[in-house]
C-alpha cells in the first residue's frame, strides 16, 4: 500500500475539503453518512459526527483530546492497550483527572492480541487505526470482519510522514468529531511551532552535527534501538542534524535496531540523545506528566557511564539529553524538533523554548495540566 506524497503550501492546511469526497450536512444534531478518505488512501463511509468511537491504538488519545477537549472522553469507548504499556503517565494522568471517564473505555487488545468480537459488542460508529498496521495481514482480516458487521474503520498516520500527514491526520480526526474549526486550529498552532525552527535552519551555513539518537526503554545496561530515517532519526534530520545510524542502515533490520558501538564509537557523534517514557526497567529513561528532574538526570547520566563512552565528545562536552519518546509520532512532535534543534544548534536557538511551549499546548488544546519532565540535559541548565 504505497503512501502518498500530498505537496501543498502549510497555508493550505485549513482547506478540511481534501479529507472529504461529500459534504456532510447537520440538522438538529442527526449524523449523516459522509464518504471520507482515510490516511491509507481508503475511501470510507462513516456515519458523521461520531458518537461511539475505538481507537486501535491507544495512544491517539492525545491527538483526539486536543481536538474534542475533555468532551470526547466520552466518545471513547474502547481502546488498545498499547497506552498502557508504552506511555502509563498519560494513562495515569487522565486515570487521575477522569477517572468515571477512563473507567468506562474498554481494553480491546493490541496489535496481536487485537479482539475484533470485542470491539463488535461495543458498536462503534467507526474504528480508528494507525497506518502502519495498514498492511497487517492479521489486522486487515480483522477489519474485513467489521466491515462484514457494519462498522467503518480509518487509518490515521503520525509516523510515516511525520510533518505532513499529523496534519491530515488531525483534520481528519475534526472531520470524525464534528470539530472542523477545532482541528484547524490545533494543525496552524502546529505549523507555527515547525516554522519556528525551520525558518532558523534555513539560515545556518555551518556544518551540520552529527546525533546518534537511543530508546531508552532497556536502561544503560543494553543498547536500546536506534532508527534510520523514521521515528527518532526523522526527528534529527528535520532538526537540522545528520543522523548517524541513516549513514549505516545495512547495520540496521527494518529500520530500527541496536548501532554497532564500536561504529558509534568510531563515528563520534556530537550530540546524543536518548528516549524516556513510563517503561517497565526499572533503570530505563524516565519522563512524562509524573517523572522528576533529579532522578530523571541521574538514569540519563546512567547512560554515559558505558565502556567507551568517556571518549565520546558528545559525552565530554556534557551534550547528552532525553527526550519524550512520543515526540517522534504525535500531533506535538513539533516539541521534539525545537528540543532537537536547540540541543544541535544552541547558539542558533537560544530563545527558543520547547518546554514553554509545550506547556501552551496544554493550556490551548489538551484538557489534563502541564506537569513532570519531558525533555532534559546532563545540566539543570539545559532545562
């Protein structure tokens, strides 16, 4: 299933028409029958706006908050359980904030252990998936037996393409919920945030860093999977940096897997930068709406203690960081790129503030606080 190269100016990105093949017409709050088409080039009939919805990863919880507010929690009624097991803060911090809410919203499984008679007893209005499981054998008959029980599925992606389509994407997501003018306004904030950095990159002649970027899930003990040119390592490139693991990927299986460290070594990077989330090591990278700075430095500082790394110059001159996991796949992986590019570019981007802006992100769109640690330094300095 090829995916589509959409060219169009950022100005374009209110312009919802492109996401639907009818318009839809409400009168007296009735749905509508509306063909849209889905980030899997699939054209889909869905009963619009939803009322009943379950999201194949859990995850999306983040970018259908932003664009339904704490309204949508409602909607939700069934979800996978990879928010459980990949990011528990968000779980726990909406857990926390909503609990009649999220107590409600019923665990279908993930990937393999997706339940599609599950999600039929729920009687979803339409079943949102993300789009790289769009060529899952396992997955694509689970989705022919929704369709034989009349429930629409749609593909939405934040990884593939991940600074064209999360716009698409979070249209389409407004499209779904009737939130049109909503969804607009999350994907301008967005471009303004990407503009940010670009418009500077666009500027800097000097030769580019090179950044070796790390999941952090397994602790400093393993070497944890680095990327090519997807996740993490698409976050570098638009970052302004060079990416080392791009420059070997016959030392990487399917694009993600452990860098050789003596090529690491070998290579020297300038930057290094390792992933955190809520993940089940106790000494892996930890950030989210619950983890603290003190401790948070000490498991990134953990990392540089690894044979070899003390020759390192991105180790000797202290520029090792964490970031967000999630910031490589998700409608505010903009965070991601401002905290890469000011690591890789300080003097360029010293009035640029990630953190802050994250934070107005919240304030705007998300209906839980600002909280915990999201991006941090080997130095409180470099929060």
């Amino acid at each position: 299933m090829e995916k589509r190269k959409l060219k169009r100016s950022a100005i374009a990105v209110g312009m919802m028409s492109i996401l639907m093949l009818s318009i839809t017409v409400f009168c007296g709050g009735a749905t509508t029958e509306t063909a849209i088409t889905d980030l899997a080039d699939r054209t889909v009939r869905v009963q619009l706006p939803v009322e009943r919805i379950v999201l194949g990863s859990g995850r999306y919880l983040h970018e259908f908050a932003a664009v339904g507010g704490e309204a949508v929690l409602d909607k939700i009624v069934g979800w996978g359980s990879d928010l459980d097991l990949y990011d528990k803060d968000t779980l726990d911090m909406y857990r926390e904030t909503f609990p009649n809410q999220i107590a409600a919203i019923t665990d279908i499984g993930y990937s393999s252990t997706f339940d599609a008679e599950a999600v039929i007893a729920l009687e979803p209005d339409v079943v949102v998936f993300p789009y790289w499981s769009a060529t899952d054998e396992g997955l694509l008959a689970d989705i022919d037996k929704l369709e034989r029980a009349g429930i629409p599925s749609v593909f939405l992606d934040y990884w593939s393409d991940p600074y064209l389509n999360p716009i698409e994407s979070t249209l389409l997501i407004g499209t779904l919920l009737g939130e049109e003018e909503r969804a607009q306004e999350v994907v301008v904030y967005y471009q303004q945030q990407m503009d940010a950095v670009t418009t500077v990159l666009a500027t800097i002649e000097t030769e580019k860093p090179k950044v070796y970027v790390e999941v952090g899930s397994t602790g400093p003990s393993e070497y944890g999977s680095t990327y090519g040119d997807s996740g993490l390592g698409a976050v570098v490139v638009k970052a302004g940096g060079i990416n080392i693991a791009e420059d070997d990927l016959s030392r990487l299986a399917a694009n993600t897997k452990m860098i050789d460290p003596e090529y690491l070594i070998a290579t020297d990077p300038d930057v290094i930068i390792i992933s955190g989330s809520k993940w089940t090591a106790a000494d892996s990278m930890r950030l989210g709406y619950y983890a603290e700075g003190e401790s948070s430095r000490a498991l990134l500082e953990a990392f540089t203690q690894r044979t070899g790394w003390n020759t390192l110059t991105a180790v000797q001159q202290g520029r090792v960081y964490s970031s967000f996991h999630g910031f490589s796949f998700r409608i505010f992986n903009f965070v991601g790129v401002q905290a890469f590019a000011k690591w890789i570019y300080p003097e360029q981007f010293t009035n640029l503030d990630p953190e802050a802006n994250f934070r107005e992100f919240h304030e705007r769109f998300l209906p839980v606080e600002y909280s915990g640690v999201w991006m941090i330094g080997l130095s409180s300095e470099d929060e």
